[in-house]
C-alpha cells in the first residue's frame, strides 16, 4: 500500500512544484512531504480559497526520491525553475537565483529534504485550471470527510488502483500532463 499526500497549493508560481519540460518536480516547500515520500506514493494538491476546496491542481506519483547535488548536477538553474541551489566543490551552498527564497531559513528549509521526482505517465498539473473532484472523490480534498481544514498535508495509507480511486478516475477523464500554466508568478515563493 503507498501513501496518499494532500495539501493546499497556496501559491504556484512555477518553482513548487515545477511543471517544465514535460516532467513534474517538487525541489522546493513542503519539507515535511519532501523527507517523507518515497517512490511509489501519490501526490495531490488543491486550490486555495477563493476556489471551492476540491478543486485539484496537481496529482502525481513520485517516481523518485534525488538528493540536491544529484538533482542540480542534471537540471541546474535556468534548465529548470526549481533548481535554485547550486554546490561549490568544497561545499558551499549557492543561491543561482537569488529572488526566489532569499533568506537563510528558505535555504535551510528547501535543502532539508531531497527533490521529488513524478512519474510522467502519472502526472496531471491543472495549474490555472483546477479540476472539481467528482461526488464520490471529494473525501480526497482538504476539508473533505475526515480530512481536517487548517494548514499542513494530510498523508494515508490508500489503495489508489481500485476501482472508483482517485488514480482511475484521472486516467479515465485527463491524458496525463500538463493542463494548464501555473497559476501565478508571484516571486516571494510557497
């Protein structure tokens, strides 16, 4: 059984996660989910209020788990957004895109946990277009049954591959990919 990660998408500028090149990547915030998620679990993400609370923004499933300097060491700064941190060879830690996080405890937080990477078969990112879960999938949303309202991921156990699971119902209604642009480019970050 893999876990079910759910959180809100307070803001998606781009950088977290990052929908760029056909490949969804989660390099940046959500720390917790970032030490945590391993290969095979599942991601789903929702629109902020003013949007109705399931309305989804993203779901993937992580198909693995890079430690930064591996990450940037392929995919450095500009090759991809959220690849803002770059490694001297005696160690230090470089800001390639100084804007984005600037402070100490961003750094901190962001080099904290690995970068996910999501299974493009198995991605759908809706940026400025989130989906309204149907009827019977609403349980998945933060604020659904059981699910809590304040701040912070929800994570489960889930069989996502039965019949009627949220997995099925996106493989049935949407092509994988990418469905929309993120929906704003606010530089201040997640």
């Amino acid at each position: 059984m893999d876990r079910f990660y759910r959180y809100v998408l307070a803001d998606d500028n781009g950088t977290a996660p990052c929908a760029q090149n056909g490949l969804l990547s989660l390099a940046t915030c959500k720390p917790s989910i970032r030490r945590t998620a391993k290969a095979g679990d599942f991601i789903a993400s929702f629109a902020p209020a003013p949007f109705p609370r399931d309305m989804l923004a993203y779901a993937a499933r992580v198909a693995k788990v890079v430690d930064w300097p591996d990450y940037v060491a392929e995919h450095a700064y500009p090759a991809r957004n959220d690849a803002v941190y770059g490694f001297s060879p005696n160690g230090d830690v470089l800001r390639l895109r100084p804007g984005y996080h600037p402070t100490d405890r961003h750094l901190h937080q962001d080099l904290s946990g690995p970068v996910l990477i999501f299974e493009p078969s198995e991605t759908w990112y809706f940026g400025e277009n989130p989906q309204a879960l149907p009827a019977h999938l609403q349980w998945c949303s933060i604020g659904g049954k059981g699910s809590g309202s304040g701040r912070g991921h929800r994570v489960d156990d889930a069989e996502l591959d039965e019949a009627d699971s949220l997995l099925t119902w996106l493989k049935r209604t949407y092509a994988p990919g990418f469905h929309g642009e993120p929906r704003g480019k606010k530089t201040r970050g997640c």
